[in-house]
C-alpha cells in the first residue's frame, strides 16, 4: 500500500509529470510562465482545484454514469473554480489581485480533467486525493522551473515581484541574476515559451535516459 | 420501449441532479460572498481615487459625488468623480481606456480645477511581465511623470512618445504600452476640456 502512494507521488512530480511527461495543459503554460512567480501562482491554483475536484469526483464515482462522465467531470472542475475565485475575491483580495487572472484559466487546462478520466474516476478517495495533490504539485513545480528559467534568460531577475504574490516574508526570494537590460527579450514572448519548454523536456529525457528508465508517457496505474 | 428509453432517462437525471446540486452550491457561494466582494470593490475604487486626488482638496468623499457623460461615438458612458471643497468643485477623476500590447489598459486620471494632472494610476492591464508592466506603480515610477502636466505643458503635438516625435520616454523593450497610455491620457484631457463646464457645475 504505501509503496503505490510513493508511485502515485513519483509519477506526478516526475515520472508522469503533467506538463514534462504527458504534455497537458500546455495553454496555461506557455501564457503563464514569463516569470518563475506568475508560474508559481498558476501553479498552486491549479493544484487547489485539482486536489478538490479529485477528491470529489472520487467520492461521487458510484454515482457517476460512464455516458455523462465527461459533462459532470467540466461541471466539477468549473464549480471549483468559481468557487475558489469567489472565495479569494471576497477574502484573500490582495492575492486574488495578483492571481484572479489566472483562476478563470484553469477550466481550460486540460490536465485536471484528463487526471480525473484516468485516475479518479476509478479509484477510492484517498489515493485521488493524493493523485491530484501531488500531479497539482508536479505541475507547478514544471511552470515555476520553465517560468524561472524564461526569467532568467529574458529579464535577468528570478522570483521578482514574489513577495506581492506570498507576502512581504518573501522578499529574500526576489533575486537579480544578470544586470539591468541584458535580457534575451524572446525568452518571455511566446516563443520563448515552446523553447524553453522544449529544452526542459530534452533535459529531463536525457536524465531519465542516463538513469536506465524506460520513458513512459502515458496511462495511471491502479492502486490496492 | 420504456425498456429502451429508460436508459438516457438516467444519465439525464444524473446528469442534471449534478448541475442542480453544484448550481445551489454556487448561488450559495455567490450569496456568502456577495457583499464581501462589493466592500472589496468599493476599498479598491477608494484608494485608486486616493491616488491620484491629494485628500487636502476635498471635504466630501469624491466616491460619493459622480456625474456620468456619455460618449456618443463610444456609446458608453465615463463616470467622473468629483471632489468638492465648500461647494466648489476642487478636483475630478475618471476612469480611462487604452489599448496595450496585450489589450486594455485602464487607469485614473486625476485632475485639478484647471485640467492639470494631479496623478495617474494603472488599475488593470495585461501586459508582458518585466517589459510592458513598468507602468504599474508597483513595478516603475514611470507613470508618475505625468503628475503637474496639462494639454498645453508640453503642447499637444508633443504628447507622444519619442519615437513617435513627442516628448516621453518609452521603456526599454516596449513602445506599445508607452504610446497607448501616453494616448489615453491626451484623451482624457481632451475629454476634460469639451466637458469642463459640465463637471464644474456644483450642485
């Protein structure tokens, strides 16, 4: 049993990584990820929204029919979203100031629903739950490195402006790596997005290669 | 036949139960929220009009003194602010639109009796991170340039960036940006002076 938590974890951050394994939700990364804390931000939305709706549709999976699946899967994953974009416009408004723009996005990434066909729709609550977490997380954990990397080639600063997404403790965070106007201004266009996006993936297969694993790009696997 | 019919009938139970349920489930939300989110609206209109009308001008919360113009071409209207002290109208603000590399720009433009600027502010706008984001007071002081300028200091031809032949400065990296907004508060200005009269009266 915890072995296969331990794989469902491994396989999110890195085995089947959203965005360096199975190539989902590629819309929202490359518009989100001109700097290491815009894609940091999308990043932790996501992985809220993806945790509650994993952890619903698995609880809701008697009730489900395999011919409205898909309608009632979108209608969870866009009442979650309006739901947390309510309740952070309401009460976490500075943070919503800064993120609002990217939660409405999140209904149309593709990775929160395609988790929820190939995971949660199958297995039991607590290894869904711990299926959306940890792919959530795999996923921002992708965009803060493609974001960073965009950033410092582009712009020349890492995690700048952090502390208006995290809160003024994070200042230490805010690092300049190159000096003012050096950037390679393509890297933040969206052009940048695919090349960096890109270079990542090769760097990652290459890695993997190294490590004698077999690259494996899609399918969940199943639990107990 | 009901044999046949039956099963759609389900998945539309299903189907619509679930909708229902999540439907209540927001209106929910929406009515817990609600008055929150207009406080947040409201704090945020405050302090964007704090910005850019000084508090010694007034006596009376310009929020609370509007006047709306219509513009015909545009067919929408512009809310204008007024700030008053002992009856007379002090200082205006109003919301403007211009267009940026990556759509519109909104800001407030705040001005005096006489159409000089007390201060402009960017209150949304979806530019490139790190090069068109400079004119967000949280990333550049580039915006404050234009606090104590009117239409005639510099002349009209000269509001423009300097690529353009005017006389502001763009932003390494980004014309666009500069332009749009250096555009829209000429405009806004223009808009001052055909509706003077009209945002001066005190009532």
């Amino acid at each position: 049993m915890a072995s296969d938590y331990k794989r469902i974890m491994q396989d999110g951050l890195w085995n089947n990584n959203g965005v360096f394994a199975m190539m989902l939700g590629m819309c929202p990364t490359m518009a989100m990820t001109t700097s290491a804390t815009n894609g940091l931000g999308m990043g932790l939305a996501t992985a809220v929204v993806m945790t509650a709706s994993s952890l619903l549709v698995a609880s809701f999976r008697g009730w489900i029919s395999q011919e409205v699946r898909i309608p009632v899967f979108i209608l969870i994953v866009a009442a979650m979203v309006t739901l947390v974009d309510l309740a952070m416009n309401a009460w976490m408004h500075e943070l919503y100031k800064v993120l609002g723009l990217f939660i409405a996005l999140i209904v149309a990434n593709c990775l929160p629903l395609a988790r929820l066909e190939a995971f949660a729709a199958k297995e039991p609550i607590f290894p869904s739950l711990v299926d959306g977490l940890f792919m959530g997380i795999g996923f921002a954990l992708a965009l803060t490195i493609i974001g960073a990397v965009r950033e410092i080639v582009g712009s020349g600063t890492l995690f700048a402006d952090a502390s208006l997404l995290l809160g003024p403790g994070f200042k230490f965070m805010e690092m300049r790596i190159l000096p003012p106007d050096t950037g390679i201004l393509i890297a933040i266009l969206p052009p940048g997005g695919f090349l960096a996006t890109g270079l990542l993936l090769a760097g990652k297969r290459l890695l993997d290669i190294r490590a004698g694993k077999a690259i494996v790009m899609t399918g969940a696997h199943s639990v107990g | 036949m009901s044999a046949r019919r039956r099963p759609a009938l389900i998945h539309a139970v299903i189907l619509s139960s679930f909708c229902t349920g999540f439907g209540l489930l927001l209106a929910l939300t929406h009515q817990i929220t609600a008055a929150d989110i207009r406080l947040r609206a409201a704090e945020d209109l405050q302090n964007s009009l704090t910005q850019v009308i000084p508090p010694g001008l007034h006596d009376k919360n310009p929020a609370a003194n509007i006047v709306t113009i219509p513009i015909s071409e545009a067919s929408r209207q512009v809310t204008v602010f007024r700030a008053t002290k002992a009856g007379k109208v002090t200082a205006v603000a109003f919301e403007l639109r211009g267009s940026g590399y990556g759509g519109e720009i909104r800001l407030m433009l705040g001005l005096d009796a006489e159409g000089r600027i007390l201060g402009v502010r960017t209150l949304q706008h979806k530019e490139t991170p790190g090069l068109g984001d400079k004119i967000d007071l949280i990333k550049s002081d580039w915006i404050t340039r234009f606090t104590g300028l009117s239409l005639n200091s510099p002349p009209p031809d000269k509001w423009k960036v300097k690529k353009d032949g005017g006389q502001f400065d763009q932003f390494s990296g980004a014309t666009i940006t500069p332009r749009g907004v250096i555009g829209a508060i000429r405009g806004g200005l223009e808009f001052f002076k055909v509706h003077k009269a009209r945002l001066m009266e005190a009532n």
